[in-house]
C-alpha cells in the first residue's frame, strides 16, 4: 500500500469503479501536489488521470459521489484552483471543476454532505447562512446547486456526520438538541423528503 497523505485526511469515499476519493488537509500525495483532494487505486496509487490542479486552498472535511459520479467537496475553503467555491464545490469526474454548479457563499464550515439519487444534497457543518439566506447547520441544496427555499429545519447546534439510508431516510449526528420546536439530542433522522422522523 503506497497511501502517503503529508497531513490530515478526514474523509474517504469509494467510487463504483473501486478507486478512492479522500479529503483532508494535505497538500501532497507523495511527492506531487494534491492540494485537499486526491483519488487513490485501492493499492493506494495515486490516480494521475484526476487532475485536480491547484486543489482546494483550505481543507476538504467531507466528500460524497453523485449517482452521475461528479464528487461534491464541502470544508473550510474558499477556493478550488482559483474559482470562488465557499465551503461547497462540485467536480467532475476528471477533477476538473464543475463550472455549472455555482458558490453558493456558505459562511463557514461543511462538516458533512450526503448526496441522493434524485439529485438533491444534504449539507451539514457549523454554518448559519447559505447564499444570503439563514440556514443553521442544515441545508438541502437542489441538483443545479441553488439553495432548496423550503428546507429550513432549524437545527440548534453543529452537524458533524450524515449517512443515508437504503430506504432514503437520512441520519444526522452532531451537538444539536433541538430541531425547529422537537427535542432531538445529537442524533436525528429525516423522512426521503427531508421531514422529522
């Protein structure tokens, strides 16, 4: 195994093909530059043909591939190859940018993103506002990357983790206790249409 981050990696994700997109806060993979994000062989070979350039100028806490195998970046940078990306990023396949997801202006952290079939996203992380509007640590995020206007559970604290299930139904971790008006202390689960379960 030839796994060789120089810092931090937070987050690794399988695609279908079985290579492997990590996140962290490195700046190389080995002796070449891979600035936040590289893609590995299961041997933990370096994928060269993911051409992520400059890469992210902050670090990549969570990572998620959508069904269309473009790979969502979310963390504490405001950058990717010198295109304004806040805390959200969405690239092809290839590493490149996916210029037609826009910067949705997150004014901190994502800790966490799940991504589901139909195309919607679920972030999560300490921020409270996303593209202008008030979103306490939750937000859904349509498939051409505006801000879902009618999600807005008003979580009370940080989402750290989210994992989807098999049927659809998301779950959420973190320092929360409340959700709108409901007691939820830490763990909570959404309905596949983003309501409290």
């Amino acid at each position: 195994m030839l796994f060789r981050s120089d810092q931090n990696v937070y987050q690794a994700v399988v695609q279908t093909d079985g290579k492997i997109v990590v996140g962290g806060d490195f700046a190389n993979w080995g002796a070449l530059k891979r600035r936040g994000i590289a893609r590995v062989a299961a041997d933990g070979n370096l994928d060269t043909a993911f051409n992520a350039g400059d890469g992210f100028n902050g670090g990549v806490y969570a990572v998620a591939i959508q069904s269309d195998d473009k790979i969502l970046a979310g963390g504490s940078f405001s950058a990717y190859g010198g295109d304004a990306r806040a805390k959200l990023a969405r690239l092809k396949a290839d590493g490149t940018i996916d210029a037609a997801f826009p910067s949705l202006s997150i004014n901190s952290d994502v800790y966490a993103i799940v991504a589901t079939p139909g195309g919607d996203i679920y972030i999560g992380g300490v921020f409270t506002s996303v593209a202008g509007q008030t979103r306490n640590y939750l937000a859904r995020i349509k498939s051409d990357g505006t801000l879902d206007a009618g999600f807005n559970p008003g979580l009370n604290n940080v989402v750290y983790t989210m994992a989807r299930q098999s049927d659809g139904k998301i779950l959420l971790g973190g320092e929360f206790s409340t959700v709108g008006s409901v007691q939820r202390r830490r763990i909570l689960r959404l309905n596949a249409d983003g309501s409290l379960d």
